[in-house]
C-alpha cells in the first residue's frame, strides 16, 4: 500500500495512462463540434507523457500535432494555450510544423485584449525554420516595441531563440530591441538587455558601452544588473592582465539596494583572474554581511563562494573567521558543511584540532554529498600541514568505517592514496588503516585498487610481511574479482623480496586451485614469473602501460581488415607510456575536470572555452586518434590502411595574417597525406575551390613521391575552419625527405560581411603564398617506449650498428643539443637520459622508435662539448641496416 | 448562439456550424477570398455579369489594388500552412479552413479532408497555364478516400477568380479544362468571380450555403 501510494503521489491521477491509449484518445480533436473540456485534459496527458520522457516516433508525433491543429477552431481560452504548449513541445519531434504558421500568426496579430498573444508569439517562434521567418519577421519587430511587458517579453524571447537559427535576420531588429530596455516591465528589460547582448556580444566597445550605458540606474529588473555584471566580468576577462576598466562599476553594485545584485557583484569580484587583495576586500565585506543574513538562502551562496575563494586567497577569507564560526550550528546543515570546510582552509595549524572534532560531531548529520566535499577540504589540508597526518588518519578512517555510499567511501581512500603518495612517513600507518578497511568492504572496486596500491606500496615499506595475511585472507573470503586483484598484489611481494618469495610461493600454488579461471591463470602465471628474473622485469617491475586510445585504435583496425588475420596483431606499432607520464596525464585531466566542472558553478558562458583548452591540452596520442577518425570520413582516403603517425601541427603563416594556415602531415604504409587546416580571418571574402599547391625544391628529392589527388575545400566562409587533404603516394614504401614550396590557390568572392551574403559573379582568381613544407625523417619515425634499452641494444648486437660523427656547430650546450636531436629524429628517450644536469659536458643520450614499416630502431648519441659547438656520436642499431643508416645520416643532414 | 438556435440544431431543423475546405493553386485568391467573405465590400459596387462573354474588354473592371481594402485588414501575404476564420452566413454558421496553395503544403490538405462538409476550390482563370495543374490536383482531392466516401456527399464549389482580368477564361471553358463534368458523385457549381472587389462571391456563396442547407 506504502509504495503504491508513493507513486501515486509523484504522477496524480495520470499514474496508469500510457501512450497508445493517450492517442487513441486524441482522435477526440477530430470531433465536431469540440468538447473543449475533453481535449484540454487529452492535452495535459500528451505533455505529461512527453515530461515524463515518453519518446514520441516521428509519424506519432505529426499526426497528433496535425489533429491539434484541428483544435483552433475552437474558441476556448484555455484550451487555445494548451495547444501552444503542445506545439512548442511537439515542435521538435514532429514533422511539418510549419503548418501551424499562419493560425498562429493570426492569433498573435489579433484584438490587443486577447490574453494569448504572447504564448503564440513564443509558439510560433518554435515553428519557424529559416524559410518562414521572413513571413514573421514584421511582425515580431513590432511587437517587441509592444507597450504589454508580456507580449513584449514574449517577442524578444523568441528572437533570442530565433537568433541561434539566423543572426542576420534578428541583428536586423537591435533598434527596436534597444527600445524595449526602456520598457515599464522588469522581466521585458531583462530580455531586451539578453537579446541586445546577444547581437552585440562579438563588438568589444559595444559591449563596454551598453554596461555603462545601463550601470546608471535605468533598469529597474535586478536581473538585468545581474545580467550586466556578468557582461562586465567577460570584457574584463579578455583584457590584458592587471587592467580592470569595469572594477569601479562592480564595486559600485555592491551598494545596490537588491542582494542578488549584490551578492552578483561580490561573486564577480572574487572570480575576477589575478585579483588583488584590496580589490576582494569590498567584496568580502559584503559577502560577510550576507553571513548573517536571515534568509538561508543567502548565507549558503556567501559561504560557498567564500569557499571557493578560500582555496585561492585564504587570508582575504580569514576576517570573517569569526562569522563562520557561528555558522557551524547553523540549522542548515549544507551551509554549516560550507562554513566548516572553508574554516579549514583559512584556518591556522593551532585551530584544526578544534575543527576535526566539530567535524567529527556532525558528520553523521549531513547528506553524502557534503561529506565528500568535507573530506576534500580535509584531503587539502592534509597536504598543507603534513605534521598533522595521524590525526587525519584517524579520522579518515574513522569514517571509513561509518556508513556511506560508493562515492563517500571512494572519496575518503582516494584522500588516503594522496596522503600515502605525498608524505611518505605516514605510509605504515595509512597501509594498516586500508588493511582493515578491505577486510569489510562492501565495494569490489575500492578493494581492487586498495589491493593494487598495497602490491605497490607494501613491499617497499620495512614490514612488508605483515601484510601478506591481509592479502591472502581476501583471496580467502572474497570474490573472484578481488581474489585475482589479491593473487596480483601477493605476486609483486614475492618479486620485489626475494626473502618472502619462496613462503608466497606456498600461497600461490594454493591458489591454483580456485573455481575462478581468471584467479588460476594469474597464479599459474606470476609462478612461472617469479622463478626467472629476466621475466619478473619484464612484467612486473615494468611500470609502463600502453597509449589506451591508440591501442583501442589498432584493435579495432585489425579487427576490420580481414587481409590481417593471416598474421598476429603488432603491438609494436602502439605507443607505450610510463607510470609518471599516466601519473601526469591523470592529475592533468583531474585538473582539467575541474575546470570543467566550475564554469557551472561560476558562469556558463565561459563553458565553451574551457572545452577549448582542455581540448587543446590532449595528449598527442589523443590527437592522432581524432586525425584518424577525421580521415577515415573522407572516401578518398579511407583506403589508405592504417594511420602509422600524425606529426604536430606546424604554423605555416603568421597567426594574424589574411588567411590562417597549419600542417599535420600523416604517414601511411604508401602514402603521405599533407593536411592543411585554413581559416579565413577576412570577414569580407569568401574563397571558393581553395587548393593548395605544393611544388619540391628539389626535383630529385620530389621524385620518389608521386602526387596521387588533393581535396580542396570548396568554400571557405569567414572564421570557419575548413581543411585541404594533399595526397602524395611513396612508391615501394620510399621514405624520402623532401621541401615543398606551398602556395594558396582559389578565387576570391567579396561579400556582405554583415550578412555573409556573397556577390553574384565569377570572383577572381588569386593565389598566396605561405611557408615551405618540409618532411622529414622524423616524420618516419613513431616513439616508442622500451623496457629495457640495454639488454635490447646488446640483443640487436654491433653487427646491426651505424656509427658516424658530427660536429652541431649550431648548439652551444648539451641540454640544446639535445632538443636538437629529438626534434631531428623524433625518436622517445629511455631510461631517463632525456634529463641533463645542468653545466655537463658530457651526455649519453637513449632513445628507442619504430620506423614506418615496423623496424625497431634504437639509438645512443654521445655528445661531449668541445671545439666549436657540441660533439656528436650517433649510433644506431636496428635489423634493417638501411633504417639505422638512414636515422644517422638525419643527424647529418 | 442564442437558445432558441440550439433547440433548432439539437432537433436537426437547422443544420448551424458546418466547415468549408478552401483549396486551390497558390496565387489563385483563396485568401483574398476569404477577407471577402469575413468583410463583404458594399453592395453599391456595380456588379457585372460574368457569365456573358467576357472578351470585349471595353469597360474591364479596374483591378482594385490593395489599398481599396478596409483599412482595419492586414495585407494579404502568402499563408503558410493553413487558417482559419469563421463569418456567419444566412442560417449558417461556417468555419473555413483557408488552406496554402504552395507546393511544398498540398500533402497536408488531406489532413483536413475529413472536417470538410463543403470544399471551395479556387483557380486563377486568367492563368491558362497552369489549370492543367488545378485540374489534376482538383480530381486528385475528389479521389480522396475521405472526401470520395463521405456521406452525405460534400458539394464542389469551384470559384473561378479573377475574372475580371482581361483574357481570363470564361466559366464554359475553365469547366472544360477542369472537366468538372465528369463529376457524377456530388453537385457542384463553378461561378466566376473577383476576390478584390466581391463581384460573384455571393453568388457562389448562396449556391454553397444552400446545398449546405438542404444537407441534413
């Protein structure tokens, strides 16, 4: 009886109708004449079905829009704005809206004293494509200078919406828009002043001068302030650093007599780049202020943002430590979370074992959620005062053991990791903590990893042993997930201790009785590894894993191409990454999560950049993986296999120059593929059949590559990036080095720059000349990770070796020489001889690749500083002769 | 709707609200038309007689621009997708549904079809060229599943509109070209008329309101 009442509860009375009875029902719009009272209920039902995620097909959903439409015949007030509701949701399932332009417009242009006029404005605005909005546009221009705030409101949200389909129509409006700010209505200013932002937002001095126009105290919506002040942070944001034109604006909101404006403005200032601390210190003033407020409301949004701002600028937060202590009885728990939190992060050394044991106190209290956020702050301060790590470990795992979801737990053992990792006096302690956590833990996920970090960190601490009953008593009790994590871990002690090995052997040949497949292989495996050294190295000392993205990328190639099952999957062709760089690239994507993550918090309009940047900062690999895809699109050159390397991007012109343009070149099994991304930063051209013509310097150099097609871009609009592909076959697998002479070539359109309009006519046929392309061996050449660059380079033995000498007169020290040859050969350094200690004279340099074709190729250069410049021995080895030659002679070259 | 009337429609003397279809080739006046019939111009105008050879074009009609039309009414635009208006005529209350003529909206007259107890069809007289057209669409609407079966069946009023303008058609020859008389199912009427200045509409009208009337 309970459950089903509750469910009733969420849905009322709709809680059994389902969808086919529901259209069934709306046949009742076919009636004549209408029953107005039936259909306004069938209209409830369709849009509760369809807010309840009820997905509508395609002809469903035109058939029931063309029945409503049927319902304008009737002239019930009520029935008519549910019909605007159902169209503005059907409007993007169904097909053929449009059918309902010209009722709607009717509607809207009629009496001034129907009440409807403004629902079938935004109604109608939902129907009209880029086709029909001619029809409307007269319309709507005049009633956004309409004198009913609504019908006015209504109007320019619509041009909002509309803008997004076609700018050039609604830029068109912006003097009637301009009026509409100076509308009675408050809600009517807001969405003037949204709109007008809009068509304005990509001229700097336009912005600059509607913020100043409308700071004085026209407007009357706190909203269009807020609005303002959020206008006034991105102008400042794409300033330079250091100039702040609009500070004395902000700070002059923080007076205003609304606290959203306020509290707005204060945020603004807080969030400001490099803000200094007498610029926060009216803001802080005013957001402590709020603290005492008595609508909670604002006490929550002052202590969040003072705790985000307390990770930043602490002492600028530490005047209103005395506030928020008094918060942290606060009634409302979350803000009491916030308060308490942010006390620890402003806080001093003295006062955080009065803060653990408060924290302690209300832990129970509060929701999940905020004891993750609780456990982070603690996390932090961990980190800042390392000498009060027991207490935190006690603490931690105090509430380890409470009770608490997935997320909670895994938040507190990912704080213990980081306390292991970064202050390593606490390891012991942290281990035995985590020892005890697994023998009752309830998520298979958080034991594997604590079981993993045990493997890892376990053996190196000076009681290893005892942990070795932890880690058997899970291959005992557990399930079959965690008893193959613990088979793992057992075998990296019997690897890493010789002393304990052979009693670990005991442990494992038990193990090889186990129900669980997965559990008996690994044993049987780490057995035979743990007698021969060579093979312990190898597989469980080697830390390094391979590029996941690249390696999924090959998988799935290989599987595709039926011509390769004949023979194994080459691993060889995937790039390999060490611990430290996985390390690096996971604390970057932490930080680029984040980044992610706060814009939601801060302002959504800085969402798009932020994608931008952590775009940008993807990993090579990651890049050539998107090239990949990127071709494997375009007919033309999906046949050309497997993509062996992309290098990176090379400017071939100026960045401020008329038309932008960079090279990837991609490497193939016979082709080398010239990718040319161009932008257009003329807002007055267009260019049409845009190629790009490359011509060798040299003929002899040329002639081993054999042009095969270009793929021009056949319009390149204004700042639209469009690309050419120049395909060049290598016949037999050549490998030549080549310089190209690169020029633009394509014809030259003028057009509208307001409304990209192009002019009639031919255009004019031009060409533009950028920077030379070069290819070079390094192209050739994939980086590649080995384990182990001795016993591989004795293995591969003198008889595989090309030795010659040179003489970089072009360098001056080691550490330039070195650069020098990675960029030259492209190859990835070993056994960390890629760092030079400062003032060496001399250096030993490793570095290992596979050229194209799938030769390993190794190499060692000797470089020693002498005579003019830096000395260079360069050797390499590798079973195709003609491969280590052609790496030393790069040197040369 | 008084009280009165609703005891006359609820016991079937009066047949009241009844729905008008109004179709036709874009650009042939439907909704001109329809402006016509919500504001009928005054009687004062003179009238002519279409139905005598219209070929001497001695005194033709001036072709009243759009300026002639009462003030309060919007311009004529093309419609897109369909409206509706609803004018009291005799003892009739209609309903029209005035539908685009546009190419890209004929499919979705048949969604209508059903509500239709009368349909209006409008063709450009003085456009020869295209009544191969009309016509096609014009059968291709009374083959109709909906319209074919209805019963009683729907009533063909075919207006052939501006016929004021010189080298129209006449309605002999627009009811060759269509080959309205084929039509063997239902009545129909073909009045020529001139949406702009009202000249025929009544006619077509009484004829529709009376076949409408006689429906019960």
């Amino acid at each position: 009886m309970g459950k089903k009442d509750e469910d009733a509860g969420d849905s009322g009375h709709f809680y059994h109708i389902d969808k086919s009875t529901v259209l069934q029902e709306a046949r009742a719009f076919n009636e004549t004449p209408i029953n107005a009272r039936k259909c306004r209920v069938i209209l409830t039902k369709i849009v509760f079905l369809l807010y309840q995620s009820e997905t509508f097909h395609t002809n469903e959903a035109t058939e029931t829009f063309f029945w409503i439409t049927k319902l304008f015949q009737a002239q019930d007030i009520p029935l008519r704005q549910m019909v605007y509701l159902l169209i503005k949701e059907l409007s993007t399932v169904a097909d053929n809206v449009f059918i309902g332009t010209s009722s709607l417009m009717r509607d809207m242009t009629g009496k001034s004293d129907v009440v409807y006029r403004a629902n079938a404005i935004r109604a109608l605005a939902r129907i009209t494509d880029t086709s029909t909005l001619a029809t409307i546009e007269r319309p709507l221009k005049q009633f956004i200078v309409d004198k009913q705030p609504n019908v006015s409101s209504g109007a320019l949200v619509s041009s909002l919406h509309l803008f997004n389909a076609n700018k050039e129509a609604v830029r068109r409006w912006a003097n009637e828009v301009q009026e509409a700010v100076n509308n009675k209505g408050a809600i009517t200013q807001y969405h003037a002043l949204g709109l007008l932002y809009q068509i304005r937002q990509h001229d700097r001095m336009a912005v600059i001068k509607l913020v100043q126009n409308y700071s004085k105290g026209a407007l009357k919506s706190p909203l269009a302030y807020c609005m303002l002040i959020r206008y006034a942070c991105k102008i400042m944001e794409d300033e330079e650093a250091g100039s702040r034109s609009l500070y004395e604006l902000l700070e002059g909101w923080l007076r205003h007599k609304h606290d959203m404006v306020v509290y707005e403005a204060a945020r603004a200032i807080c969030n400001l780049r490099d803000v200094s601390s007498t610029e926060l210190f009216p803001a802080v003033t005013a957001l402590q202020l709020m603290l005492v407020n008595h609508k909670t409301t604002l006490r929550f949004a002052a202590i969040r943002t003072l705790n985000k701002l307390a990770l930043t600028h602490p002492a600028a937060v530490f005047p209103c430590n005395l506030d928020m202590e008094n918060l942290i009885t606060d009634p409302n728990r979350s803000v009491a979370t916030f308060a308490i939190t942010t006390l620890l992060k402003t806080g001093n050394e003295a006062s955080v074992d009065r803060l653990m044991k408060q924290i302690t106190g209300f832990m129970g209290e509060i929701s999940d959620e905020f004891k993750v956020i609780v456990i982070e702050a603690i996390r932090s301060l961990c980190l800042k005062f390392p000498a009060k790590q027991s207490l935190m470990l006690n603490f931690l795992s105090n509430v380890l053991r409470d009770e608490g979801g997935y997320e909670y737990k895994r938040a507190i053992v990912e704080a213990i990791f980081d306390i292991v990792h970064h202050i390593p006096e606490s390891k012991e302690f942290a281990l035995s903590h985590l020892c005890e956590f697994i023998e009752d833990c309830e998520f298979n996920k958080l034991a594997v990893r604590i079981l993993h970090l045990l493997g890892t960190e376990g053996p190196k601490t000076p009681k290893a042993s005892k942990y070795i009953r932890y880690i058997y008593n899970r291959v005992i009790l557990e399930n079959a997930t965690v008893r193959a994590a613990a088979v793992t871990a057992l075998a990296r002690f019997a690897v890493q201790l010789p002393e304990l090995r052979e009693r670990v052997k005991v442990l494992l040949t038990r193990c090889l009785d186990d129900n669980e497949d997965e559990v008996r292989d690994r044993a049987i495996m780490y057995l035979r590894i743990i007698e021969n050294e060579d093979l312990c190295k190898r597989y469980v000392a080697n830390e390094s894993t391979f590029n996941w993205a690249s390696l999924e990328r090959n998988l799935v190639h290989y599987i595709n191409d039926d011509s390769a099952h004949s023979q194994p999957f080459d691993i060889s062709s995937t790039p390999m990454t060490t611990r430290d760089q996985e390390i690096a690239e996971k604390s970057r994507a932490v930080s680029a999560a984040a980044e992610l993550s706060a814009p939601s918090l801060r302002r959504p309009s800085t969402a798009g950049t932020s994608t931008a940047r952590s775009g940008q900062a993807a990993s090579s690999g990651d890049a050539q993986a998107g090239y990949a895809a990127a071709i494997e699109k375009i007919p033309q050159l999906s046949q050309l296999g497997p993509l062996f390397k992309s290098s990176s991007p090379i400017a071939l012109t100026e960045s401020e120059t008329e038309y932008v343009v960079t090279a990837v070149k991609h490497i193939f099994n016979q082709h080398v593929v010239f990718q040319f991304n161009c932008r257009n930063t003329l807002n007055d051209q267009v260019l049409e059949k845009l190629n790009i013509i490359l011509k060798p310097l040299d003929e002899e150099d040329g002639d081993a590559l054999v042009h095969e097609t270009s793929i021009p871009i056949s319009q390149l609009v204004y700042d639209v990036p469009g690309t050419v592909y120049v395909v060049y076959s290598r016949p037999g697998g050549a490998c030549p080095t080549a310089t190209f002479s690169s020029a633009l070539h394509f014809f030259v359109k003028d057009c509208d720059p307001a409304t990209g309009e192009v002019d009639e006519g031919e255009g004019y046929e031009d060409e533009y000349q950028i920077e030379d392309v070069e290819l070079v061996v390094a192209d050739y050449v994939l980086p590649t990770y080995v384990v182990d660059f001795k016993r591989l380079w004795e293995a591969l033995g003198e008889a595989a070796e090309v030795v010659e000498t040179y003489q970089l007169t072009n360098v001056a020290t080691i550490k330039a020489a070195v650069v020098n040859l990675f960029q030259v050969l492209g190859m990835w350094p070993c056994d960390g001889s890629e760092v030079v200690p400062e003032k060496a004279t001399t250096h030993a340099l490793l570095m290992s690749g596979v050229y194209v074709g799938g030769a390993k190729v190794l190499s060692r250069c000797r470089m020693v500083i002498g005579g003019e410049g830096v000395t260079v021995e360069v050797a390499a080895r590798s079973k195709d002769e003609s491969v280590a030659r052609t790496i030393v002679d790069a040197v040369g070259a | 709707m008084g009280l009165w009337s609703t005891f006359l429609t609820n016991l079937g003397f009066l047949r009241r609200k009844v729905c008008v279809l109004i179709i036709g080739l874009d650009n042939s006046g439907k909704t001109t038309l329809v402006a016509n019939f919500l504001h009928p111009p005054p009687p004062s105008l003179p009238q002519k007689n279409f139905d005598s050879n219209n070929t001497d074009n001695a005194s033709p009609a001036p072709s009243l621009p759009s300026t002639s039309q009462p003030a309060s009414h919007p311009p004529i635009v093309p419609t897109v997708g369909f409206s509706l208006d609803r004018f009291n005529y005799q003892n009739l209350h209609i309903t029209v549904f005035d539908m685009s003529g546009q190419g890209r909206y004929r499919p979705f007259w048949e969604h209508y079809y059903g509500d239709a107890d009368g349909v209006v069809w409008v063709i450009d007289s003085s456009d020869a060229v295209r009544i191969s057209v009309a016509r096609e669409e014009l059968w291709r609407t009374l083959a109709h599943g909906e319209i074919k079966h209805r019963t009683p069946a729907a009533p063909v009023l075919v207006f052939a509109n501006k016929a004021d303008l010189s080298g129209a058609m006449t309605a002999a020859e627009c009811t060759a070209a269509l080959g309205l008389d084929a039509i063997r199912d239902r009545n129909w009427n073909i009045v020529p008329s001139c949406a702009i200045t009202g000249q025929g509409v009544a006619k077509g009208l009484d004829w529709l309101a009376s076949e409408l009337s006689a429906m019960s």
